[in-house]
C-alpha cells in the first residue's frame, strides 16, 4: 500500500456478509426451550454477526469476477513502465521518464488505451507534445479503466515506477463533476487480502460522479494588476495599477476588475464553479502564500483567465490578443479570440509575436536566460500553470515565493491572459466604457465552447454516436 493513500474506495457497490455459526445456534435454540425466555437476551448477542466483510465489486459484476479482474495483470503484450505524469487543466499527461521542460518524452505521440473492465469498452487517446493534448480526463465515463500504451500490433499493460495515488476533479458540467483518480498500486482494491497482490503497481483511472469539495473552483478569474508586486518577477514596493493613459483617467487594474466581473457572472450562469483572484478594495500580489498563484493552486481550478488592456506607443495598434503558455497548443486561445471578434466589435490586433502561426494568438514568449531551460516568460501563464510549465521552478522570485507550495503538485490551471484593447488607441479606448460588456460575455461564451459544457446531457452524447 502506498503511504498516500488516504481512504479505501467506499463509493462502488460492495456486498455485506453475514455470518451465523449454526453450530452454535442450533445447540443454543434447545437450550432456550429448556431454560426459557430468561436467555433470550443471550441469544440475540450471539446471533449478532461475528463478522461483517465489505468487498468491492466493479459496476454490474459479483466480487467473485471483479477480484478474478482486479487481482489480474492483464499483461497482453508486455509491460510499460511510467515515471511521472502532468495534469493540465484537464488534460492528464503520462510519461515514461520524469518530467521537465523542453525533454521530449518517448511516451508523446503514442496512444493510450483504457479499457473499462465493467463493460470490456475501450477509449483510445493520443498523446500530443503540449500539455493540453493529453487524456481529457473528462471523457471518460464513470468506471474503472486498466490503462495500457497502445498500438496496432500491442497493448503494453502500464505501471508506476512508485506506488501513487491522486485524485483530480472535472470542472461542472450540468451540474456534475467527476473524480479522477489515478491509483497506481499493488493492491489497491483488496488490501486486506494478500493473495491478491499485483506483483507491480499497475495502473488503473478510477471516474466516479462525485460532488466538487467545498474548497475547489472550476475556474478563477483575475483582474490584472493592484498588486504589490508585477508581472516582470521582482516587486515594485507600491501599487501597480498597469497602464493608465487619458489623464490618469483611464486605469488597466480598474477597468478589468469591471470586465473580470462580467465573465465571471457569465460563467456562473453557465453552472460553473467561478472565484476570482482579487476585489478592488485590496491589492493581492501575484506571488507567495495568500497571492493569486497560490489561490489558483490550491482551490485547484482547471483554469485561470488573467485579463488585461493593451499598452503601445505607436497609437495606430489596435485590437485584442490573446496569450496560452509555449507548452500549451493554440486551441484555448484561439476559441476565446474568435469569440471576441465574432461576437463583438473588437478585431483581432493582428500582432504575429516571434512568429506565432496565427496573429493575435500568442504563445508566452520562451526565455532561457540564466535558468538554462525555456520557460513561459509570463509569469501569470507559468505559475499558475503548475508542474506543467515548471512553475516555482525558474525565475528567483517564483523559487522563493511559489516554491514551497508548488512543491509535489503534480497539477496546474490551463492559463490564458488576455489583452482586450490598446488603451492607447483612441478608438479602442473611446468604445471601452459602451462595449466592455460584450467583451466580458464573449470571452465568457469561448470559455463555455472550450470546455464543451454540455457533455454530459444526453442530447450530446447521442449526437456525438
Ligand atoms: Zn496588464
């Protein structure tokens, strides 16, 4: 058994057994007739069950055929040894070897193969380069999965180097979320019987419907700016209020604290768990216990949305853009500036950064520098971004402040910051107050498209067979 691991499974059927010792009863039914009702109390003590056994047993089948399942290694092809895994918002990543930034793990571009040892159905996922295109862990139904690496020719059984456990959580979808847990262990299932031992710790995902812990969130969002400390990793010791432009009349952190508001309305309407990482009475820093980093790890939420208002000197630049971290793919950024411009009568800035295959999506710009591995720039895309993107890793401020509670997370928020305008564009800055709303909603509504918040109604998934 691993030391981690914190409760036995209690949420599948299980079966109660009884057992009455008839040898002693039957005796003891002749002796209540011979010393009449003065024993009576006697026997109801020793009919009490001596012993009541809980077993688990898999959706549908008896505990006979789900320990003959659950004590078998199912070893088909071979074996497959994992070292680590990544959670990213809701894209699980395994890897062979342990994971690092810019280390291009044998395991990515393979397939993955859960088999659901209730009804034999199998879910094959492939493994892209970027943290967003592993297992969305949301697709898999309610069940117990045996996980294998996959191919044509083979199915290898995988295991964990060490035991583990760890449960994740799907953001609400129509009201339900799911626990993932990825349980890696020798006997997970019968740890009171030792026959049925796994000779290694084979992997198994474990989907259950289960309410989201009081303490989690789906998604926050931040209101860029009002804090003590910046986005450039040093600290400022005053107030960082971003850009102000019109006179000082025009405020970054006030205007996106109004649009932070309107997306996170949104997305509570559309039944998603929302917070945010700051109010605009007290500034939040960024970094350390109690900043926003820290907020977002620890409620664990899937997602986080920093916005913000474009700042340049050549006052002609207009338009929104929005930025994803370089380990992530194009996909979240993209829906979220689509909607903007479709729904809205903002444009796209047109900036192509270092090169980004589509303008105004921006992946966070890499720097070596003196850590020596590439790393998101943007420390609001980074830290958030957890295990993934090396958060508290790199940089000497992430180290000292984020480190310490980053320390052993193996998960992190899909991040995006958004740029709406250029508030030193006249025009941009000019229709902010009439139309900030639109904004907030249609960055709202890519949102809600990204994570396919109907996937659990039934009108879907019949539409998706
Ligand atoms: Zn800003």
């Amino acid at each position: 058994m691993a030391s981690q691991i914190r409760s036995k499974p209690t949420y599948l059927k299980r079966k109660r057994r009884r057992r009455i010792n008839w040898g002693v009863l039957i005796p003891l039914l002749v002796l209540l007739f011979a010393i009449g009702y003065g024993a009576t109390t006697l026997v109801l003590k020793w009919m009490e069950p001596e012993e009541v056994v809980y077993e688990y047993s898999l959706e549908g089948l008896t505990v006979e055929e789900s320990k003959a399942l659950l004590s078998n290694a199912n070893i088909e092809d071979g074996e497959y040894k994992l070292s680590d895994y990544v959670l990213y918002g809701e894209s699980l990543t395994l890897y062979a070897g342990m994971y690092d930034l810019g280390v291009k793990d044998p395991l990515l571009g393979k397939s993955i193969m859960c088999r659901n040892l209730s009804t034999g159905s199998e879910y094959v996922f492939y493994l892209g380069n970027k943290l967003d295109e592993g297992i969305p862990i949301y697709e898999l139904p309610v069940g117990v999965y045996e996980v294998y690496v996959s191919s044509l020719m083979s199915n290898e059984r995988m295991y964990m180097e060490k035991e583990t456990f760890e449960e994740f959580y799907t953001v609400t979808r129509k009201g339900v979320n799911h626990r993932f847990s990825l349980i890696a262990d020798t006997n997970y299932f019968y740890s009171d019987d030792e026959t049925l031992n796994l000779e290694k710790p084979y992997l198994y995902f474990m989907v259950e419907d289960a309410e989201l812990p009081a303490e989690y969130y789906d998604i926050i969002i931040d209101p860029g700016h009002f804090a003590y400390d910046c986005y450039a990793d040093s600290c400022y010791g005053y107030i960082d209020n971003g850009s102000v432009t019109n006179n000082g009349k025009f405020i970054e952190s006030e205007a996106v604290y109004d649009v932070s508001l309107v997306v996170a309305k949104e997305l509570a309407l559309a039944g998603l768990k929302v917070t945010i990482t700051r109010d605009d009475v007290t500034p939040v820093d960024m970094y350390g216990v109690g900043g926003r980093v820290h907020k977002s790890i620890t409620n664990k939420s899937k997602y986080f949305i920093s916005n913000h208002l474009n700042a340049i000197n050549d006052t002609r630049v207009h338009g929104a853009e929005v930025w994803h971290s370089a380990y992530a793919s194009t996909t979240f950024a993209e829906t979220i500036l689509n909607s903007l411009v479709d729904n809205t009568i903002l444009v796209a800035s047109g900036n192509i950064g270092g090169g980004n295959p589509i303008p105004s999506v921006i992946s966070s710009t890499v720097s070596t520098s003196k850590y020596g591995k590439p790393f998101d720039g943007f420390m609001m895309i980074r830290e958030p971004g957890g295990k993934g993107t090396c958060a508290g890793q790199l940089s000497e401020a992430a180290i000292e402040h984020n480190g310490p509670f980053l320390e052993g997370v193996n998960y992190g928020a899909n991040a995006l910051l958004i740029e709406y305008i250029y508030m030193t564009n006249k025009n941009d800055a000019a229709n902010w107050e009439a139309n900030y709303e639109s904004y907030g909603k249609a960055v709202a509504k890519g949102i809600i498209d990204y994570l396919k918040l109907d996937f659990y109604d039934n009108d879907f998934i019949e539409e998706q067979e």
